[in-house]
C-alpha cells in the first residue's frame, strides 16, 4: 500500500510539472507591467503569473496567522 501511495505521488507531482512546463513554454510573450505608473521590465507572461503566484502562497498564510 505504501508502494501504490508513492507511485501515485510521483506521477501527481510528474503532472503537475508538466502542466507548469506546459504553461511556462505557451505564455512567453512579453510584457511591460505598469502599476501606480511605475514600470517593469518587460518580461515573460508566465514569469509575472508564477512570481504573483509565489508572493501570494507567501503572504496567505501571513495573513491568516
């Protein structure tokens, strides 16, 4: 049971990098992020949506504690 249980995790985590690398290589234009008119670099789109995401897996818990 606990052989069935890791083969289950790894193809998960194996599905969930491929849909990430999927993600990543279909979202590579660039784009120039303007908040409160300060402008970043131009940079990927999935670049931007990941590190939002990080910042935000980051910052949850902060609040909710």
């Amino acid at each position: 049971m606990r052989n069935l249980k890791r083969a289950l995790a790894a193809v998960f985590v194996l599905l969930l990098a491929a849909v990430v690398l999927f993600f990543v290589l279909e979202n590579q234009q660039t784009v120039s992020l303007v908040l409160f008119g300060w402008a970043a670099p131009a940079m990927p789109v999935a670049v931007l949506v990941l590190a939002a995401l990080v910042i935000g897996l980051a910052v949850g818990p902060l609040l909710g504690a």
